[in-house]
C-alpha cells in the first residue's frame, strides 16, 4: 500500500469504530475497564501468533489490537481528555526522545547501550518517580515481571552475572532445590526455593535474549500437543489414556515425539 491508501485504510476504521459505539448496543455499554481485559486477551493473541510464525494470524491479531486501540482513544475523546490523533503524537515524541542516538548527538555501542539509555531517559520523565522500580506495573504475569524488574536493576548498573555466570547461578538454585526434603502443605523453604529457581531461569532467558513469557507458553503449547497427540494414539488403539501405567503412557509419548520429528 501507499502512504495514501494506509492513511485512508485508517481512516476508514476509525469511522467504523465510531458508528459501533454509536450503533452498537454493547458497545455503547463500554469502559475503559471493560474494554482492556478484551485488550489483553488480544495482546496475548498477538504474541501467539507471532510467535508461531503464521503472518496470516499476525495480520489478523494485530487488527484487533489496533481497533482496541482507536476504540480506547475515542473514549478518551468523549471525555474531553485527548484522542487519537494526540495519542499518536504522543507516542511518536516519546519515542524520539527515548533515540537519542538518532534523534539527538549521542553515541551508542550495540543494542545493550540502547537499553540502558531507554530506561535511564524513561526514569526520568515526568511520574515515573524516582526509584529504580518506579511506575513499573504489579500486576505482570510472573515472568515478565521479574525480566522487567532485572532490567530495570541492569539499567540503574547492577547487573552483576554475565550469561555463564546466570547460567552458573542457575545450576546452584536447581541444586538447592534438589536438597528439599519431603514437601509439607505451606513450607516456605519449598516456597522460596522455586521462587529463586523462577528468578533465576528468568535471569538466564533474559542474557540469551529471549522473552521467558512467550518461550514458556510455547513449550507449554509444545507439551500439550504432544500429550494430545499421545492421547489419540491410546484412542485409535481402542485404549483408555487414563487407565494406563505410566510405562504405557511414557511409551505412547515417545511415539508421539517421533511423529513429531518426522
């Protein structure tokens, strides 16, 4: 597409976004509130399909994303506090004064460098506060979070293991893990063990520079598919996949791996 036709395919939703509020009945019944947990379903879809390689699925989930994001900014209109076209200013200022390396006359050496003066410029702009920590939200999913929080601490200097050494560390706290006694209802040794072991891998992901939500949710999916897959080999055998022994259901597994393989 054209500049042209790109700005008139815009515009074109964004009157298809109005005339749903107007004409809409549910929604004309929405918030703010009720709108972004649609927004973070679509965020999660988004990330899946792009994670999964399927450009057709990209297409298709970031158009969902971005009619969550006309939709949220014309709410902002009827109430007087901004709208898209200030949104979109907004942003592109933002991201302008986060470049300095090219916007501005600031040097950087590699995508590391870029980070750190990311989160320095960002630290401080106005309400983010003046802690390392400031402005970050508490509601992230657990991995995400604490990759935010490491790169936050990184960004302010301390960031004290390189990749072997994250590595190192995590091989120590799967040891430590190893030492646990027998799990009793509430142990907080047991508790506080994992949580390390998380934080830890969390660590690993983020010096190989990978994002631990989305890699997490693919070996998930990975699993799943594979058990899936294991489950119909029992079914075609006229079996029960939940009366089996475990040495059947392993069996099966393996079979449905080497599927996978081929």
């Amino acid at each position: 597409m054209s500049r042209e036709q790109i700005e008139a395919s815009l515009g074109r939703l964004d009157e298809l976004t109005r005339k749903l509020r107007v004409e809409c009945p549910w929604d004309r019944e929405q918030t703010a509130r009720t709108i972004v947990p649609h927004t973070v379903e679509e965020a999660y879809e988004l990330a899946d399909a792009a994670n999964s390689g399927d450009d057709a699925a990209l297409v298709d989930e970031l158009g969902d994303v971005l009619f969550q994001v006309y939709f949220l900014s014309l709410l902002l209109e009827e109430r007087g506090v901004s709208d898209l076209g200030e949104v979109a200013d907004h942003c592109r200022e933002k991201l302008i004064r986060r470049h300095p390396h090219i916007f501005g006359e600031v040097e950087v050496d590699g995508s590391g460098e870029v980070l750190r003066n990311w989160d320095q410029i960002k630290r401080s702009e106005p309400g983010r506060g003046d802690s390392i920590f400031g402005s970050l939200p508490e509601n992230l999913p657990g991995p995400l979070e604490a990759r935010r929080v490491q790169r936050r601490a990184a960004s302010s200097g301390f960031d004290p293991l390189d990749r072997d050494e994250a590595i190192a560390a995590l091989g120590d706290q799967l040891e430590a893990v190893a030492q646990l006694g027998e799990p009793l209802p509430g142990d907080e040794q047991s508790f506080e063990r994992v949580g390390d072991l998380l934080f830890a891998a969390v660590n690993v992901a983020r010096r190989l520079k990978v994002d631990p939500e989305l890699s997490l949710k693919a070996s998930t999916g990975r699993f799943r598919a594979r058990l899936e897959a294991a489950e119909e080999l029992a079914r075609s055998a006229g079996l029960s996949w939940n009366e089996l022994e475990l040495d059947q259901q392993l069996e099966l597994y393996a079979r449905a791996l080497m599927t996978e393989d081929q």
